[in-house]
C-alpha cells in the first residue's frame, strides 16, 4: 500500500459525500490539496440523510451515534459546540411480547440538529469555505479513466473532470467495485468480499400524538423491537418530533424495518412497504391504542444500508492513485465510517500508513 505522500500541491477527487467522504476530505483541505468531492445526490450527508416533509422532517437513515474512539470523541466535540449535534435519545424503550420495558445501555448517544443531516451539511460547508475545495452535487460518476496527467472521471451525463492525483472511493463497495473493477484487482476483490445488507426506512406523519401507552414516559423516543420472529417486519420506531429542534413538528416516526424482513421484501413498492410498516406500528401498541389520523406515509429503499461484516483494514488504497474509505472497512456505524475516511486522509498525507 506504500504511496509516495500527498502535498498541497496535489488534487485528489472524492466519490462520495457521505460523513466518510467528508472526513476524508477534511484531512487532505486542511494539509492544503485541493479537492473535488462528487456525490450523486442533491447534496452531502449519504446515509446520514433526512428527509424534509411540509410538515415535518424526518431522518430515514441513521438516527442516533454513539462514540467509542477519542479522535471521534474530538470531532464530537467541536459539532456540540458548532450546535449542528446534541446528545438524542435518553428515553428508549424494547418492545417484545411481554410488553415495553425501559433500555438504556448506559451509552450515550448523538443526533444531528435540528436534522441528522445538519452535521453533514455543517461539514460540507465548512469543507467548500475552504479555498481549491469544491463539491458537484447531482453528479454521479460512471467511469474511471487513466490520462496522460492522472485520474478523469466521467459522469453519467459523459461530462469528464479532472485529471486528478488520486481518487477516494466512499461509496459502498458494490457502487465502488463498478469504478475499480477496470483498473484495480486488489481493490475490486476487496469491493466484492465486503457484502452489504439492504433496508427500508418508512416514515409515518400523524396529525396528533399516539395516545400514551401504560408503563411508558408519554414522551417516549425511540423503541427497539425485541427480535423475536423471523417473519418480524419492525427493527426500530424513532419518534423525530422528541429530537433536538423539531419540537414544534406533529407526530412523526421514522420506522426502520428488520433487515430480514428487508431483504425478503426488497422488490416490493415503497407504498405497499410504508403500509406494511405502519400495520406492524399497529401490533407492537396496545391493542386499545387509537392511533390519530395518518397526514402522509412513505418509505426509501437502502439497497447497501450496512455491511454483512466487519473488516480488518480501515481503509484500503494503493499505487496507482486509487483508495476506498467508508463504514464497510470498519463496522457499519457513523463513527466507524468517519474513522474510515479521517485515517485515509491521514494515510494518503503520510502521517499514518
Ligand atoms: C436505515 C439506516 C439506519 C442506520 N442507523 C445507524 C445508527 O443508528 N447508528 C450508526 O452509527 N449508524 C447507523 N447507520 C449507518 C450509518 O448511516 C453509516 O455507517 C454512515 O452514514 C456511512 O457513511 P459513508 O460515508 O461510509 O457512506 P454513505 O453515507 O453511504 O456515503 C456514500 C455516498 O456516495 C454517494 N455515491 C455512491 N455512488 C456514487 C457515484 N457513482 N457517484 C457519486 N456519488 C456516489 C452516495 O450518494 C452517498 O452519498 C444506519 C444506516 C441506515 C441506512
């Protein structure tokens, strides 16, 4: 993996602008490259994105973090101070067949505010202040292609970038591996070994609160169904109106499907999906709950939501100018994929191999 160390004057492309991406391209900003991030959304943030109702707003991937590393728990730091991250949920609970019981693991845990988004956006914002940084939204990259001077890019519209000295893949390893598989053995075996499972994340809006539940703090926050069926359809119910700055929005739940369940169902309509998922609200209530009336429901599909397994290399790159960073060469978790891209960036700049 020895690679001569990046410079200011180098300029590096990142495919990706999930917080991974984003870490990465700190590291390198800050040393003084420049760099080009690309991500083929409509703006940064990845997994970690939110989705904005008229009425409400709602995080459709991760919802909370927790922080085990102390160069995260810096990082965590300065966003609690910024105001974009507070400390979210405190009041968790485990549903199974015996009912709701109380669950707190003792570890504390973050969230975006006022969205899980805010903290990828502050990041992006701070990253393209930054002078030689810039960020293409909207585009995704189709292919790789070695040039005279290094790396072009090219999108789906055929439009090339570049050239570039190197090119940071922190797109999932199914998406990366389309972009290695010509130019790199090594990587695109890796891409293929790092399996990805699938989920769907619903979102339900009602037009008043769900009615209290005996035993159970009326401002509950999140619960986590006790695995207890292979047939279960329910992973975890977050409610976003009890998260930092949402106060004011109406009952609105982020409903996060099992991953079984997920990938039995994975070609069904997101509309027959996000009536599965509030049906399956329904069984872990009460059975006298009355739920208020629906405003809006609907679901997203995560094809590469999590890795099957964890990885030994945080991070993988090599001669020819390519690397792969994100949360599938760790662990599947925000912090792993920040870690994944801030030590690639520290790699590719020589501080750490
Ligand atoms: C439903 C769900 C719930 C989760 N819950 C938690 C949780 O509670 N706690 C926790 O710690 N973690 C959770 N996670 C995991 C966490 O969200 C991820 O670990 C983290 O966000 C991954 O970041 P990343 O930068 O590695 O990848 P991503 O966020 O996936 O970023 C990759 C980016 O690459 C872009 N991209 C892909 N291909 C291309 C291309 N060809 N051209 C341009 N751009 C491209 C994508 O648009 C994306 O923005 C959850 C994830 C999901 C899906």
């Amino acid at each position: 993996m020895a690679t001569l160390p990046l410079t200011a004057h180098h300029s590096i492309a990142i495919i990706g602008a999930g917080i991974s991406g984003l870490a990465c391209g700190q590291v390198l900003a800050n040393c003084g490259a420049s760099v080009t991030l690309f991500d083929k959304a409509r703006g940064p943030g990845g997994r970690m994105s939110s989705k904005r109702r008229p009425l409400a707003t709602l995080d459709l991937g991760a919802q909370a973090f927790s922080v085990r590393d102390p160069v995260f728990q810096r990082a965590v730091d300065e966003w609690l101070a910024v105001g974009c991250l507070a400390p979210w949920p405190t009041r968790t609970y485990q549903a199974s067949p015996n009912g709701w019981q109380a669950h707190n693991d003792g570890q504390m845990r973050f969230t975006g505010a006022p969205r899980m988004s805010a903290l990828t956006r502050h990041l992006a914002d701070s990253l393209t202040a930054l002078p030689r940084v810039s960020l293409h939204a909207d585009t995704s990259i189709v292919r790789l292609q070695r040039a005279h001077m290094g790396w072009q890019l090219v999108d789906a519209a055929g439009i090339s970038f570049g050239p570039y000295d190197r090119v940071v893949i922190s797109a999932p390893p199914p998406q990366a591996h389309k972009l290695v598989a010509a130019w790199d053995d090594n990587l695109a075996a890796a891409c293929q070994t790092r399996k990805q499972r699938a989920c769907w994340a619903g979102w339900a809006i009602f037009d008043g609160p769900i009615p209290a539940i005996p035993g159970v703090e009326p401002d509950w926050q999140m619960v986590r169904i006790a695995h207890h069926s292979p047939r279960q359809v329910l992973n975890i119910v977050s409610r976003n109106q009890t998260k930092p700055g949402r106060e004011a929005q109406p009952e609105s739940l982020s409903l996060l499907a099992h991953l079984d369940w997920s990938e039995a169902h994975l070609e069904l309509s997101a509309d027959e999906v996000a009536e599965q998922l509030v049906a399956a609200l329904k069984r872990i209530l009460p059975t006298s709950t009355a739920l208020p009336n629906l405003i809006e429901i609907g679901a997203h599909r995560w094809r590469y939501a999590q890795p099957a397994s964890s990885s030994e290399h945080a991070y993988l790159y090599s001669e020819n100018g390519l690397a792969l960073c994100g949360d599938s060469f760790r662990g599947g978790r925000v912090e792993d994929a920040w870690l994944s891209g801030h030590g690639l960036g520290e790699a590719l700049i020589g501080r750490s191999v």
